[in-house]
C-alpha cells in the first residue's frame, strides 16, 4: 500500500507540475487574448459598479438599471461626439499633415549639428541596407495589422465584459465551485476586493483623464494651439496609460509647436509638464484614496515585461492587473500563507463603495 501511494503521490505532483507548465506556456503563447479577457473583466466592474450605483440611488429593478448604465453614457457619448467630431476629424486631418512637416523641419534643424548629421545619416544608410519590409510598406502592413487587431481585442473585451456584467453571480458562483469548501468565503472576500480595488482605480483614472484632457485643451489654446482640441483629446486618452502615456502625448503637441516656433515649443513643453505635475501631486493625492497605491517601479517593470509579450495591449492593461495581483498576492500569501497581517487591512476603501455603488454579495 505504501508503494501505490507513493506512486500515486508521484503521479499527482508530476500532472500538477505539467498542468502548471501547459498553462505557462498557454499564457506565454496566448497572451493578448488573456489580458482581452482581464479588459473584459475590467469593463464588467465598470458595468456592473454603475449599475448598482444606478439600482441605489433610483430603486430600480437590477436589469433595468443595468440597461440604463449601458445606454446613458452611449447617449451621452453619441452627443459629445455629434457635437465635437467634426471639429475632432478635421483636426485630426490637419495634425496627420503637418507631422511631416514638423518632422522635417526638426530634421534639418538638428542637421545644422554635426554630431547630429552623421547619426541622421548613419541612420539612413542602415535603413537602406534592410529588407523591402522594413520601408515604407512594411510599416503601412504593420500599421494596419496592429490597428485590427487591437480593434479585435477591443471588440472581444466589450462582448466579454457585458456578458460579464449582465450575470456577474452565474461566473463568480461557477469559480468558486473549484475552490474547497472550507476555503470559499475566503476566496469570495478576495474576489470582492480584487473588485472594489479594479473599479475605485478604474473610476478614479477616468476622473483623472477628464481632467487632464480639459486642462490640456484649456492650456493649448490659451497658448495659441489651432490644433488644441484634438491634441487635447490625445492627452487625456494616453494618460490612461502611467510614465509612457504623457511622453508619447507630448510628442506630437512639440512637433506641432515647433512649426510655429521654439518659444511656442516651451510654452507647450511646459504646460504639459505643467499638467503632469497637477496630475501626480494634487489631483493623484486627491484621488489616491479611491486609487491602489503601486510602487512605480514595480508598474514600469510590468509595463515593460506585458508590452513585451503583448504589444500595446499588455502596456495599458499593465497597471490594473498588476493592482489586482497585488491584492490576490497581499490577502492569499502574505496574510493567510504567512501570516503577515501587518501590511494593512484587506477590506477595500470605503470610497470605493461611494463611486460603484455597495457591492452584491453573491
């Protein structure tokens, strides 16, 4: 007996140790369609938060509310842009004309260096010993294969989150049947948690957004900026992504202003700077209650390694699921495996509630 037992023991730790290799390798394998699926879950708590937020305030039955939570802001949305697209295309129309020119111009001012001159055409000779791809071509492919599939992923996000948001107790209920018995209170606390920590942060960084797309706005066409709505419109969409998003939203606001001159330059330069530092100092504070707090370090590392594995869909998730891992690792490991409860509570914030509404205990 003792012999079969130990076989079997064996037998049952090497298909765990493969079953945890198989799903590695999924992962690795399959990563943009695992961080769609967390964008789905994260648009599920954002449904499912308003809903409840709707169902408190006005007493209205669940899939009402539900319903009501879905088209609101679709209405609201279909007026901003009837009311702005136009103003919105055109502009965007006139800034994808004058990058080139901004470009070309910045070229052949950084040319009057010579250190600079020599890289330029060190840089051009590289690039013409490369393959056909690699020109102009290749990076229209390019272009349009990435722009597909992020618009795919998208699409599959939103048809994940509302089915998500419209039954969330049918897939809680369902992943807590493979937990024990005895561990599932447990494991529906941690679930709720990882929930409210998903939709204070996600709430809170659309608050953020909004502002910094009105300040940009606000500040560009004090500044002079014909093109300040749409440059404002990219400031506030790129600031959904942390320490990359507002350097790559400057960039075409500074090649725009450069047109125009290099004092117009730092007036752009440093109105953007300006916002950031509005952003990280006053309003994040301001908002931190409703925000997971994570070290900046650990947020680029996770940028960078799901940027690398997953392109651009892997950088702007990066933050969310790094917050919602560090809850799992906080309540799972550090409180209940090692037995560390001096690193805080693990009941969310209050505010959290006051944003998304009380949460369903399901």
């Amino acid at each position: 007996m003792d012999a079969k037992a130990t076989a079997l023991r064996t037998l049952i730790q090497a298909s765990v140790a493969a079953a945890v290799f198989l799903l590695v390798m999924l992962l690795l394998n399959a990563s943009e369609v695992f961080l769609a699926i967390f964008g789905g879950i994260l648009l599920a708590v954002l449904f499912h938060g308003t809903a409840t937020w709707v169902r408190q305030k006005t007493g209205l039955s669940r899939p009402v509310a539900f319903a009501v939570s879905l088209l609101a802001p679709l209405l609201l949305a279909a007026l901003g842009l009837w009311i702005v697209a136009p103003s919105v295309s055109e502009q965007a129309a006139e800034l994808a004309d004058r990058l080139p020119q901004a470009v070309a111009r910045l070229q052949e001012q950084v040319r009057q260096y010579d250190w600079a001159d020599r890289l330029i055409g060190h840089a051009d000779r590289v690039r013409d010993v490369l393959p056909g791809d690699s020109g102009m071509a290749g990076a229209v492919a390019t272009f349009f294969s990435s722009t597909f599939g992020g618009l795919g992923n998208i699409v599959f996000a939103l048809v994940v989150g509302l089915f998500l948001a419209m039954a969330p107790s049918l897939y809680v209920k369902g992943l807590l049947h493979l937990v024990p018995l005895d561990k599932r209170d447990r494991a529906r606390e941690v679930l709720n948690a990882t929930g409210d920590t998903l939709g204070s942060w996600l709430m809170a960084k659309l608050i953020s957004m909004v502002v910094i797309g009105v300040l940009t706005t606000l500040g560009l066409w004090f500044i002079g900026i014909d093109l300040a709505l749409v440059l404002g419109v990219i400031a506030a969409l790129l600031s959904f992504i942390p320490n990359f998003g507002p350097v790559i939203s400057l960039l075409p606001a500074a090649l725009i202003a450069l047109i125009i001159g290099p004092d117009q330059l730092a007036y752009v330069v440093a109105l953007y700077i300006g916002v950031q530092v509005f952003e990280s100092y006053l309003l994040t504070p301001f908002l931190q209650q409703r925000m997971a707090d994570l070290p900046p370090a650990l947020t680029i590392s996770m940028q960078v390694l799901l940027g690398s594995l997953a392109g651009i869909i892997g950088i702007i998730l990066a933050t969310p699921l790094t917050a919602a891992v560090m809850v799992m690792v906080k309540m799972w490991y550090v409180e209940d495996l090692l037995g560390d409860g001096s690193v805080g509570s693990s009941k969310p914030p209050r505010q959290a509630h006051a944003i998304g509404g009380p949460r369903e205990t399901r």
